[in-house]
C-alpha cells in the first residue's frame, strides 16, 4: 500500500499510456495528435524552424498530406489583420511544447520521417507532452494537498478520482494538443509555489511562481485569473502582508520579476509585430468575451457541455466550501470569489460551450481546486461511514466517467449541438449511433420522400424488393452479390432548395444477418451522367448483427453544382457473402438558415469537391 500512495502519479501515467494505446490512433488521417485548436497553438513551432514563414502559408500543404480529404477536422486559425496574416492563438503553448518538438524533429531526422513538423514523430512528441504534463500535474497535485494538510491516502485517492473521474482523461488522451491539461499542470504548479511562497518564503519561490503566472498567461489570458487565488494560498491576511512586503524588498525579487515579465511580454508583441506589422493586435478577430451577456446557468447545467453534469465529480466537491467556511472564513471567500469571477468570464465568452466534447474543457485548468475542495469536504465528516459512502459515490462517479470518455472517445455522443433528448438518447449505450441532430430553428424548409418498399413506387434498383426479412409490412430491398445498389431515388437537385445552405437527409433500417455491414449509405451528385461529388457514409460501426437497425446520415449538398445536376441516394454493398435488407426509406432534402452557425454542424458529412 506504501508503494501505491507514495507512487500514484506513476500508476496514473501508466493507465494513461494503456488509454493511449486503447483508444488513440495517431496514424489515422482524422486521429492525429495534432488537431483542432491545437493547429493553431502548435503553428508557430514549424512556422518558425521549417517553413520561416508567419503567414502560415504551409497549412493547406500539411492538411493535404496528412489530414481527411474532405477536411473534416480542419481547423482555420488565421485571421486577417489588414492584408497579413495573425494565428489568432497566443504563443504559450509553443513554448511550452518547444523541447518536445526539437526531440520529435531529431528522430524525423533519424528514422528518415519527412522533417515537416507533422510527420509520425511530431504527432507522439505532443503525445508525449500531454503525458508528461499530466503526470507532472498529478504530482504537483499530491504535494500541494499534502502542504494543505491532507493525510496520505486521502491525497492519492483524491489525485485518483481528479485524473480519472474528470474530462482531464479526454483532453490528455483524445485532444491531447489542446491546452487543458499543460493549463493543469502549470496551474497547479503556480498554485504550489504560491503557498510555498507564503509559507516557505524563498526569492526563488516567488520567481517560479511569476514564471508559471506569465506563462499560464500566455497560453490562454483569461487564466490569468487565478492571481485572484494568490491570498487564498497565503491563508491569511497578516502572512499576505508580511510575505508581500519581503517580496518587494527583495532587489533579486524585483530585478529578476521586471526581467521575466519583459521576456514573456516581448514574446507576443514580436511574433505580432513580424506577422502584421503592428505591435498590438487583438488575433481572435470576431470571436470575444460579451460581459453583458453572460451564461452561468448554462454552463453549468445545461445537456449541452454542462460543467456539473458531465463531470457531477465537481459538482460534489462544491460541497467542500462549507467546510472551508467553518475552518478559514478568509481562504473561503478569496476562493469563493475566484470561482464566480472565473465562471463569469467562462461564460461570456462568443461560444460559451467552446465547442467542447466530453464535457465543459474550460474548467480542466482549475482542477486542484476541486481537489481541494474534495480534501476540505473529507475534513467535514467525522464519522468513519459518511467518508466511506462518499468515497463510494467517488468511486461510481468515476466510473462513470470512464465509461463517459469511452463513448466520447468512440463518438457514442455526438460532436454537435447536445440537447436532453440527445443527451439520455446516448447515456447508456456502448455503441456508435448514425443519428443526425438538425437545430429546428435553422431550417428554412424541407421537401420528403418516404419509400416502405411494399409497391413499387418508380424509384430505382426496384428488383432488389424481397420478401425474405422487413422491419414493417412484409416487404425490404435485399441487396447482395447479385444486386449490390439498393432500392434508391434520383432527383433533379435545381427545384429541391430554397436557400444556398443544403443538406440531404437519409433514414431507413437496416438489417445484417450473419456479419457487420460492409455497406455504405451513398449521395451522389452527378451532372450529364457523370459523376461530380460522390460522398458516402460507411455503416459498419452502426449495424448490429441480427437485428434491425435505424440509421440517419446527413450531407451537405456542395456548392458550384452545374445547372440540371441530379443526385443519386441508394445503399451500396460490396459484400460477395452477407446480405443486406433495407426496409423505410426516408429522404429529406433540406435548406437551412445561410447562416454561419449552420454552415458546418458537427456530424453532417461535407461534401467532397466537385470534379
């Protein structure tokens, strides 16, 4: 037991390791490790030892190479600051991942990788880094409750549940180049050397701690916040003063501050000013903070990315401020504070779900507080049963967690817009679902067609109709070896829309009698009997062997479609030995809002170019 408690950041890093391997796929064009925003905050690696370019002119080069085709997960993050170019992304994440990606550029060199700066060795160098970083903050973590005076089994299972019962896991294992975990561990990390600062007061302490301000700073600004936490860790007003008044005293305290926060200013003004000319530029562009419109309950409480109802772990440590109340009225309302400010600011922001998977990611940088909070509201109980059953509810609440980031991680909840009916549609089940979640209020109008295949109704392939098995009436298209295409519809696609925004939706069941589906549900957009945009969606992650399975796919409709195009909507299936039966066909033709927030939602196929 003395191994386990004096270890737990170490078996903690290797059940991370194992969840890599499980779950993680870095050789997968739509897996890497290197994706989304972390495009944008990695940008500035290559740009700057590769490519010598801050324009960023490689991205289409790097994304052509080694991401999906129909750019699925391509991440725009230049911005226009006049007629330059701006990564709207602070830097602070390139600094921190700069030795990791001078390793991975030396074993490009060595094991004969494209030295590009996204080839396989570049991608399990971040890897690496988020790893690393969560193992550092779970150390960090132990030390810190351990200072605060937690005992040590209560610090190790407590450093347990945070990694493990938390969206932490998610954006250490499956978004690993996004900033959440280095905030995590950086944050924590200031958060010790603060107390450390105040109650083992050394120049050194101090300095680190205004290292790790500046750079949490630079990563994502609004972090800045947490100096808010900086009389919390001091515990009292007398020592805030004391230390304080020693800190400004101090020559090499004050030299050594005015040289670190000139280096970590100088940092973004250059990068700025060599990407656009100008010393001072807001990089976001569009995209702010609205503090006149904040969503606290949201993102909080709401089915779409809520903070306490993906991971209900933080909701409980809440719970631990009564106690702080009883034991430190003045750790209390510093803390207290913090968390509303942080809260406010969160959720002001454009987007305030942030367009997160796996639960509300904003509040990972936070972390020890909640660990903290767990480690005050164990203090509250007396009795050895109230801390037995709330180690219980921990423990089931982080197994929750876990099977939650198995279906996040296998796409079991949708990446889209989140809504109750969504949300207990996808809590108790383990496999993927083809469903498509359209927002009501952005569509325009919608024209359908409906086939249940007991007539023929003049649409195409109808000698496939089969009595052999159906999911209603005694009639389903069968489709084998002999007639792989599916009883389908073709339409002219000039009279269907209302609006320039365009989607086809296709539902039906499907049934695989003896093996998974090697089928496709395909849209096929064509012009003079030639083909011009054929985009399918593959069904053996959704069809369940022997048992009849409700599907839905959605597409855009590209745009540039020649006048008198036409599209094709059929299943196909290539399989030479398993049949499949389709049976309740229905096909949408739908013209959204042309808007930008239905211009590309999550979990609607875009369409592939048109030749």
């Amino acid at each position: 037991m003395k191994y386990i408690l004096k270890f737990t950041p170490e078996i903690i890093l290797i059940l991370f390791v194992l969840l890599f391997i499980g779950f993680k796929d870095p050789y997968r064009s739509w897996d890497r490790v290197i994706n989304s925003d972390g495009k944008g905050y990695y940008a500035y690696l290559p740009a700057v030892f590769i490519y010598h370019d801050l324009q960023f002119k490689f991205v289409e080069q790097y994304e052509a190479q080694y991401y999906p085709s129909n750019k699925s997960v391509f991440k725009e993050f230049r911005n226009k600051a006049g007629d330059r170019t701006v990564d709207k992304y602070f830097p602070g994440m390139a600094i921190v991942w700069l030795p990791f990606f001078l390793a991975g550029h030396f074993f490009a060199y060595l094991e004969v990788f494209p030295m590009d700066g996204y080839s396989m060795p570049y991608q399990l160098a971040i890897a690496l880094s988020a790893l690393f970083f969560l193992w550092l903050g779970a150390r960090l973590l132990m030390k810190l409750l351990i200072r605060l005076g937690s005992d040590p089994k209560t610090t190790a299972f407590i450093t347990f549940v945070v990694t493990l019962g938390t969206n932490l896991i998610f954006f250490t294992i499956v978004e690993a180049s996004m900033t959440h975990v280095y905030s995590f561990a950086l944050i924590t990390a200031f958060a010790f050397t603060i107390f450390r600062t105040f109650h083992e007061y050394r120049p050194k302490w101090f300095l680190w701690s205004l290292f790790l301000f500046l750079l949490i700073s630079m990563i994502r600004p609004t972090n800045a916040l947490v100096v808010i936490l900086v009389p919390f860790m001091a515990g009292g007003c007398e020592t805030l003063k004391n230390i304080l008044g020693k800190v400004v005293r101090n020559k090499k305290n004050i030299i050594g501050g005015i040289i670190l926060c000139i280096l970590f200013l100088l940092v973004p003004l250059l990068l700025w000013k060599l990407q656009t000319g100008s010393w001072m530029v807001y990089p976001y562009g569009s995209e702010k903070l609205n503090f006149f419109r904040p969503n606290i309950f949201h993102i909080l409480f709401s089915y779409n990315r809520g903070w306490f109802v993906y991971t209900p772990i933080a909701f409980i440590s809440m719970f631990g401020l009564v106690a702080l109340l009883r034991e430190n009225r003045y750790r209390f309302f510093w803390l207290l504070g913090f968390l509303l400010i942080f809260i406010y600011v969160a959720s002001c922001w454009w987007v305030w779900y942030y367009a997160s998977k796996c639960g509300q990611r904003i509040f990972i940088d936070i972390y020890f507080i909640v660990a903290i909070l767990l480690f005050y509201l164990y203090k509250t109980f007396h009795s050895e049963i109230f801390k037995k059953l709330l180690t219980t509810l921990l423990i089931l609440l982080t197994g929750l967690n876990l099977f939650q980031f198995y279906q996040h991680a296998r796409w079991i909840y949708p990446p889209s817009i989140i809504t109750g009916d969504i949300f207990w549609d996808s809590f108790f089940s383990t496999t993927k679902k083809a469903r498509v979640y359209l927002p009501q209020e952005g569509i325009v109008r919608t024209t359908g067609y409906s086939n249940d295949i007991e007539k023929d109704m003049g649409w195409m392939n109808t000698p496939t109709r089969s009595k052999e098995a159906f999911h209603s009436g005694t009639w389903s298209s069968k489709i084998d070896r002999n007639y792989p295409y599916s009883i389908g519809l073709e339409v002219m696609t000039d009279t269907l829309f209302f609006t320039r925004n365009r989607i086809v939706r296709v539902s039906g069941w499907l049934l695989t009698p003896t093996d998974r589906a090697e089928a496709s549900l395909v849209v096929d957009f064509q012009a003079g009997n030639a083909s011009k945009s054929y985009n399918p969606l593959y069904l053996e992650d959704f069809a369940i062997v022997d048992k009849w399975t409700y599907i839905e796919g959605a597409f855009y409709v590209p745009d540039g479609l020649p006048q008198k195009s036409s599209v094709k909507i059929y299943f196909f299936n290539p399989s030479t030995t398993t049949p499949l039966y389709i049976d309740d066909v229905t096909i949408d033709f739908i013209s959204l809002k042309d808007e930008p927030d239905y211009r590309k939602i999550e979990g609607i196929i875009l369409p592939v170019q048109i030749k």
